[in-house]
C-alpha cells in the first residue's frame, strides 16, 4: 500500500473556492485503486467537486452518509472518502484536483476568525476488487478535548482488508503539524498493522488488517493516541474513515 498527502490553505478567504490537488502515491499502477480522506476545516452542507471518474462512498454505520463532521467551539472539520480505479478507463493525468466552497469560520471560545484549510490524504491498493459499489465504509468522530480516539466495532465482509485512517490533532504552532504527530500503535483485535509512519509524520495513521473469506467477525473498536497536549487547546478534532476493501 502507497500512500501521499497535500495540505492547502485557502487564501482567497470566506466565499471563495478551494482546491487541493493530489498526486498518486508513488509506484500507483493500473488497477490499483486509490483512496482519498478529502478534509476541511469548517461545516459543510454540500459535498466537494470531484475529478472524472472519482465517486464517494458513504458510511454505512451512518445510514449512509457520506460527509462526517467534528466539531468544538464552531471548529469544525468535515470529512469525504473518495475512491478511484487508477487507468481503468485508460491515460491518467499526474494529479487530481478537488475543490470546495469556502465559507469561513470563527472560533466561538477565542473569538478567532480563519480561512478554512483543505487538505486530503491518499492510499493505493494492489489487487483490490474494481467494483467500488462493493466497498463499505464506516465513519467515526469525536467533538470531546482529548488525546486518545476510537473508534466502534465493525463486522466488515469476508476476503478484504481493512482500512483505518486515523486523522489526530496536530500541535502547536500550526508549522509543526505536518511533521511532529506521534501516534500510539493502534490497539484492538484482530491488531491493526501500522502502514505510515507513527512518529515524525502528519496528523494522519493508516492501518490495516485482513479479513478472512466468509467472515463475520468483529474487528475492533480501535484506538490511538497522539503527542498533542489536547487540554491546551480550544479544541483537539479526530475522525476516522474504515473501509472494507475487497480483495
């Protein structure tokens, strides 16, 4: 499994689009299918504008939503989970762009104002089934002050892997948040394997674990923790995307 992420700001402020453009993790083939965490800081009744031939999948522990939302103090980050079968319909282009309204934010415990970020974090998946309405995904938030996370258990389809993608707050200053998370490995049964990097690494986990033909077994719940003293700040936001990828 490949993964790569991109972070922007959006500096045309409150009433302007934002775009975030992502590359194929590096060594993506044809065949392989990619998965995308599209994040923004703020609420959200509309969903991002997605490339040619990229489609949502929504959480099915939700009724099938395909936006969720953490929120404190009216931050917010609202996540989507996009998927794409990589060449399935020939000629790729070096990077796919999604975009987003900007409606601006304000911090109701420190009266802070901002610009909402848009950032999105990518996998790719060898031998993966390309049928992607075969796929199914859960989503997990959590609006409380802390520094650990987790999710529920899930009895996902037989003969897949499963995905779990951890979004953890990052520290302060914001110029540290791309490079100074350390998570906790995962605990849970059956154990997730960590396949990014737990320290020294942005505010994103990855980890996955097999799922054997015919089962309907519980896997999890699952649960990380980060290095960012949560009590100091207004507020500490996780989700997590899982998705059963069939194999």
């Amino acid at each position: 499994m490949g993964s790569g992420l991109a972070e922007s700001e959006c500096g045309g402020g409150a009433g302007t689009t934002c775009k975030i453009t992502v590359a194929p993790p590096s060594g993506t083939q044809p065949g392989d299918v990619l998965l995308v965490s599209i994040d923004m800081g703020q609420t959200s009744s509309s969903v991002p504008t997605l490339p040619s031939g990229w489609t949502l999948l929504g959480a099915s522990n939700l009724s099938g939503a395909q936006q969720i939302t953490s929120q404190k103090c009216g931050m917010a980050i609202s996540s989507w989970l996009a998927a794409h079968v990589y060449g399935l319909n020939g000629a790729e282009p070096s990077s796919y762009s999604f975009t987003h309204y900007d409606k601006g934010a304000c911090d109701s415990c420190t009266g802070a104002c901002y610009n909402a970020e848009i950032g999105a974090f990518a996998v790719a998946y060898r031998g993966a089934s390309s049928n992607l309405s075969g796929y199914t995904a859960y989503g997990f938030t959590q609006d409380a002050n802390l520094s650990t996370f987790s999710t529920s258990a899930v009895s996902p389809p037989g003969e897949s892997q499963l995905l779990t993608v951890f979004f953890g707050p990052g520290p302060e200053p914001e110029s540290s948040e791309n490079t100074d998370v350390t998570f906790s490995v995962p605990a849970g049964a059956p154990a997730l394997s960590p396949e990014t990097p737990l320290s020294n690494t942005p505010a994103y986990l990855a980890a996955d674990a097999g799922v054997p033909p015919g089962s309907s077994q519980s896997f999890g719940p699952y649960s990380t923790s980060v290095n960012t003293n949560c009590s100091n700040l207004a507020s500490c936001l996780w989700f997590a995307w899982q998705v059963a990828v069939p194999e």
